[in-house]
C-alpha cells in the first residue's frame, strides 16, 4: 500500500457512497479504474444494483484497462447471479492489479472472488482503509452476514430530551438546516421506518425532500393492526413510493386487503406480548432485501428497538430548548432498573448545525 493507493481507493469509497440507498439489496460499490496515475474509469454501482461497479469502470476505461489497476471498496463478486462475475470482467479486461478495501461477507464470495483473480495472475491487495469501506457497507456487511439491516435511529429532541410538547406540538423543534440534513440522512438509506401513533399523529410523507434527489426510499410504517389513516398522505401516495406496512397476525383482512389495494406492500410479523416483535420487523425487512433502515421513531418503537438490542448506531439532532418532565419523552418507557441493563454506544462524530448540535454514536 503507497500513497497512490490510499488516493484512489479514497476515490472509490466516495464513488460508493453516492449509491448509498439506491443499490440494495446489493452493496453500494465504487470502482476506478487507473493506470500511469491516469484515471481511465469511475462507477458506483447502478440503481437496483445492477450494473455492478467494476462492470461501468471497466466499459469507460475500455481497452486502456489492459494494464492498470482496479481499486474496488468490495471484494469483487464471485458467482453468477442476474450478471456474470465481476472477477471474469477484470480477468477479461487484462487489468494486472486489483486493490480491494474489504473482504465480501456474503458466503458466496466469501474470499473466493480475491482467490480468482489471483489464480489469473493478478496482483491483489486488500485492505486498503478497510475501517472506512466497513462503516460505508455496514448494511449491506450486517445483512450478508446475519440478515439484518443496520438499523439508524435518528431523534431531534429538546436539550432535555422531549419530541413534542404536552399537547403534542412538536413542528418544529429544530432548525431548517437540521431538518435539510434528516433528508440527506434518508436519501443515505434504503428505507425510512416510523411507528403507527407518528403516522397518525403527524401524518408524514417520510420522503426526501428539497435536495434534488431522484429515487425515494422505501417507506416503512410499523402498525400492529393496520389502523392507520386511509386519507392520510402515506395512503394516498402508496402507488408513487414505495409504501410496507409491517404488521402483525390479528391485522383485521378487511383492512389487509384495503391496504394492499391502494398499492402498500404488507409485511406479515410475530408478536411479542401486546406489540410487534422488534427482531421479527427486522428479519421481515431483512428478508425483502433492506440493509439500511433510517427509524425516525416515535417513542414507542424506539424503546422496543433500543431494548431489543437491534439500533447499531444513533443520530441525535438537539436543540437549544428545554420543554419539561411534562412534555413528551424521545424514548418511551424500556424497563431499565439499573444502569448495567442499558445498551451503550460510542460518539463518532459531533458538531454543530446553525443553531443545533448533531451527534453520532455506534454500537459498542
């Protein structure tokens, strides 16, 4: 590894990072394509996840890949799928180095996709800011490897920790420029999850707004019983995005049926007790093929997630107002005793947004 090297791979994790998304369930991947410090190709991973990376980067580079370097921020693929393997694409381009970031996962690749190239005769290195390309493809890693999504749970609270007001008054508590930053949160993500008491109450579109963004994510509302407002903004926008109830097994047919009409996708779960079983939401989103879960709460599903152990990181945004032990809490109740009964999470990142303060943590 030279400096060279550190360079173009930084290049290619940023690549991927603008997939970031729109690729599942296939990981967000970027890929340059370089020989004689000259760059010939760069992709990131198209929509739906197909094409794959290496593939664009290799068509731009054309015959002038015959020599070069590949810098990839994912081991490249193995096995055949909907696409031929990316590694047959790089033999067959004649490139003589392949640089990976980080090792896939996925039991189909597992390995297999460095061992080939290097079976060709190519060089192979890895490695190359692993720590960086594991947080980018954190989803896309959790899902291949237990087949959860990384799940992201974002709260914009009060300096004393409240969402709204005793009356329910919560619009808006933080800043323009906060809430710009929760839509380039979303875009970063191929789902946005709320539990039904926000839907009902705030009656939310859940979407990406304001950034010039093409693609939406999937909306996600938990509901136990389907009861959410039939007029409200969610079901009258279902057929133009994307819209998945989760729901659990008494949900009523009639409203089943209603739902699924007006073009929402249902996502039968377990229960555990009164509520939906965090861990079945989860697997269920899992299943469909989600890697990165954006929740916006409310208090209810928050808890359930956070006792549960399923939030791997946390996006707080806070503001300079206090609103009371009256108003309402950005946590609900988690039937912690004693201190050593909480989850704990690490600060990665803080730093103001005009008048907020946003701070980042990770699962320990």
């Amino acid at each position: 590894m030279n400096a060279a090297d550190i360079r173009f791979m930084r290049l290619a994790l940023g690549l991927g990072r603008r997939g970031q998304g729109r690729c599942w369930p296939n990981p967000a991947v970027g890929c340059v394509i370089v020989r004689d410090g000259r760059i010939l190709g760069r992709a990131t991973t198209g929509p739906g996840g197909r094409p794959h990376a290496e593939t664009l980067a290799l068509a731009q580079a054309g015959d002038g890949a015959r020599g070069a370097t590949a810098y990839v921020s994912l081991e490249p693929c193995a096995h055949h799928g909907v696409t031929p393997p990316c590694t047959d694409a790089l033999i067959a381009a004649g490139v003589a180095r392949v640089v990976v970031a980080v090792a896939d996962t996925d039991a189909r690749v597992a390995g297999q996709g460095l061992a080939a190239l290097r079976a060709a005769g190519i060089a192979v290195t890895s490695g190359v800011l692993a720590d960086e390309a594991r947080a980018d493809l954190a989803g896309f890693l959790r899902r291949a490897a237990g087949g959860l999504p990384w799940i992201t749970l974002k709260l914009a609270s009060s300096f004393d920790g409240r969402i709204a007001t005793a009356s329910g008054a919560s619009q808006w508590i933080t800043g323009p420029r906060a809430r710009r930053e929760v839509h380039a949160l979303r875009a970063r993500h191929d789902a946005v999850m709320v539990g039904a008491g926000t839907a009902r109450a705030d009656d939310p579109m859940l979407t990406v707004r304001g950034l010039g963004v093409t693609h939406q994510p999937v909306r996600v509302v938990v509901s136990r019983r389907l009861d959410l407002p039939e007029a409200g903004r969610l079901a009258q926008s279902a057929r133009e995005v994307p819209l998945w109830i989760c729901h659990g097994p008494d949900a009523d047919e009639d409203r089943r049926a209603a739902w699924e009409a007006r073009g929402a996708r249902l996502l039968p779960c377990a229960l555990a007790g009164r509520q939906l079983d965090p861990a079945s939401v989860s697997d269920a989103l899992g299943q469909a093929g989600l890697t990165r879960v954006f929740c916006e709460g409310g208090a209810a599903l928050a808890a359930s997630l956070m006792t549960a152990g399923l939030v791997d990181e946390l996006v707080g945004f806070t503001a300079g107002i206090a609103l009371g032990a009256e108003g309402l809490p950005a946590v609900g109740a988690m039937g912690i005793s004693a201190l050593s009964e909480a989850h704990r999470f690490r600060l990665v990142e803080t730093r103001p947004v005009d008048g907020d303060v946003l701070h980042r943590w990770l699962r320990r």
